[in-house]
C-alpha cells in the first residue's frame, strides 16, 4: 500500500528531545515551502466535499487539553514537541479549508464524529488521550493515501500528500509515547492493552468506513478494503507501541 515509511509506523526515535528537534525542524522547513496554489481551483465530487468538511473539523481543534496534560505530566521537551504537533494539526486544517474554498465550498463548525472523539479522549489521562489519538492519526494514513492516489484532482492531491507526510511523523510521535508509557508495565498488560486499543481502532474505523463510504468509493477504495488496510496498519502499530 506504500503507507508506511521505511522506518516503520513507529519510527526509530525515542526521546522527547528528538523529537522536539524533529518538529522544530519540520516547522522551519514548512515556514519556507510555498502554499499550494489556491487560485488555481481544485474540482471535488459532493461526497468528497462532505468528507473533507468532516475531516477539517477534527484537525482544527485547539489542542488545550492534550497540551494541559502534557505540561501536567511534566517533560518539558515532551510538551513542548506536543505544543508543535498540534500547530501541524491546525495547519492541515487551514490547508482542507484553503482547499475547500478553492473548490467553492465552505467549512463547517461541527460533526457529531468528532464531538464524540474529543470526549473519549478526554475521559482519562495522557496514556489514554494519546491511545486515542493514535487511532485516528493511524486511520488519516489510509484517508489521505487514498485521496492523494485516486482523488483524480491535482490541488487535492497535493493537500493530502502534505498532510500525509506529517501524518507519518504524528504515528510515529503517537507511538513513541505510549511505548515509553508502557515499557514500565508488565508484558500481560501490554498485551491487554494492544489488544483493547486494536479492537477500539476497528470499530472507529468501521464508523470511518461507513460515515465517509462514498468519499472512498469515489477515490475506487471500497469500505471493507478501507478497514482491512486500516487492520493491518493498526496490527503493525501495535506491535510497535505495545510490544
């Protein structure tokens, strides 16, 4: 499927240092890449536009309680680097209304979807706002490779590659945390929680199939190959985060 870099979903950092230094530098080289070429126009099918209003709504959340519970759990590099990783959340939402509007149509200010994941994010701590999290950066891996491959629009294509790219850090970052957070647990309960966190990234991913089943079908991904690949891609995570 060609959606995992080379490194693997988890990446081969661990430190809260690097991977403060890996958003610093994302950040520097993203203030000097020109924007995508809006006054170009971009051509979206109605499902398509329905899904991206729905997908700009979930990345252009404010980030105040993971940054809280970051700071609260008291690695200053670690919450700085979060302080970054949501700024990049914010950028691929003003990107999807940059290219919304470029396709004469407008944002929304809410979806129910994404009403309900922020409260199952916020129902614990740090561990489990970050499991969450993961779970969604992992499922935009196959959104956007599936628009940047069979999106049949240039601007769109160009969006979801941008996106993608940062969305292979944010698993990478996703991971790193929690395997950090559960190194210190027992394997019994490693396994335990890989086990639950797959089983609530399948059922999310189903949601995802069926609320944007037509946005996929017109990129020629169907529901059930969009959740299989979600599957493997969450088995490989997990083997990762939770070993």
């Amino acid at each position: 499927m060609g959606i995992f870099p080379k490194s693997g979903p988890t990446g081969r950092w661990s430190t809260s240092a690097v991977w403060l230094d890996d958003f610093r530098q994302a950040a520097d080289a993203r203030a000097t890449t020109p924007d995508p070429d809006w006054a170009g126009g971009a051509r979206l099918g109605p499902a398509v536009v329905r899904s991206l209003q729905r997908f700009q709504v979930g990345e252009s959340g404010d980030g105040e309680e993971l940054i809280n519970a970051a700071v609260a759990h008291g690695d200053a590099d670690y919450a700085r680097a979060v302080h970054l990783f949501v700024a990049e959340e914010q950028n691929h939402a003003r990107m999807l209304a940059e290219l919304l509007h470029s396709a004469g149509h407008p944002t929304i200010d809410r979806h129910w979807s994404d009403a309900v994941f922020i409260r199952v994010r916020r129902l614990a701590g740090l561990r489990a706002e970050v499991m969450v999290l993961a779970v969604a950066e992992v499922i935009a891996l196959r959104y956007y490779r599936a628009l940047a491959d069979g999106g049949g629009d240039p601007l769109l294509r160009e969006v979801s590659l941008r996106i993608l790219d940062d969305e292979f850090r944010h698993v990478a970052f996703q991971g790193s945390r929690l395997a950090e957070e559960f190194a210190r647990t027992t394997p019994p309960f490693r396994r335990l929680a890989g086990g639950v966190w797959t089983a609530f990234a399948l059922v999310v991913a189903t949601v995802v199939a069926i609320d944007h089943g037509a946005a996929l079908a017109a990129t020629g991904l169907t529901r059930r190959g969009f959740v299989a690949d979600c599957a493997v891609l969450f088995r490989r995570f997990a083997d990762r985060a939770f070993r």
